[in-house]
C-alpha cells in the first residue's frame, strides 16, 4: 500500500525528484512512474522498473553524471523495459549529443554493452 502511494506521488510530481528538464524526471514522468530513477552525486544512479521488478544501482568510477545515465538508460533499453514511444521520448538521454557552450556539438555519449 505505502509503495502505491509513493509511485503515485512521484510520478504526479517527477520534478520533485531532480527537477525539470533532465533525465531522471523525463524518465518517471514519460513512464507514467513504472521506472522510478534518481542519479545523484559521485555518479551514482539508483533505478527501479516497477513493472518487470528490475532493480539496478550503477556508479560510475570517475564520478561522471552523463555517463551513469545513459548506462541506466542503454541497460533499460537491453532489458526491454520500455515501450517504444516511451524509448523515443527518451533518446535524447540514451545516447544524448554533447555542445559546447556556443551551442556546437562536440561529440555523443555511446553505451557499448557489449
């Protein structure tokens, strides 16, 4: 019961969570709070997919934020945890494109799992 009410919070309110405009938020909010994640410091990011009963913590040895996120992402996606509209709305973070800061793109994360 407390569970329920805890995905319902966080999937009405996802920007709670890191706030607008990044993956974590993007994730709950596009999967309607089946996967529930938070990266936070150091590289680390905790992820829960309410509907197949995964969960993963995956850290990041040089403590880059970028990287850790899109692994989740790329590992969620092998697993088949999305949907397909639900992984098209996420593309930009599962192999995100990198700008400087005039805006140029400079290079793209890729995740080999080889």
């Amino acid at each position: 019961e407390q569970a329920n009410v805890l995905k319902k919070a966080i999937a009405e309110e996802p920007h709670f969570i890191s706030g607008r405009e990044c993956m974590n938020t993007d994730t709950i909010r596009v999967t309607k709070g089946d996967i529930l994640l938070k990266s936070g410091a150091e590289g680390v990011c905790c992820v829960v997919d309410l509907r197949k009963g995964y969960g993963m913590a995956l850290k990041c040895h040089d403590g880059g934020a970028r990287a850790v996120e899109s692994a989740a992402l790329a590992i969620l996606q092998k697993l088949n945890c999305f949907k397909l509209a639900e992984q098209q709305a996420l593309s930009k973070w599962i192999e995100p494109h990198l700008r400087n800061w005039s805006g140029t793109e400079v290079g793209q994360i890729r995740v080999d799992l080889g």
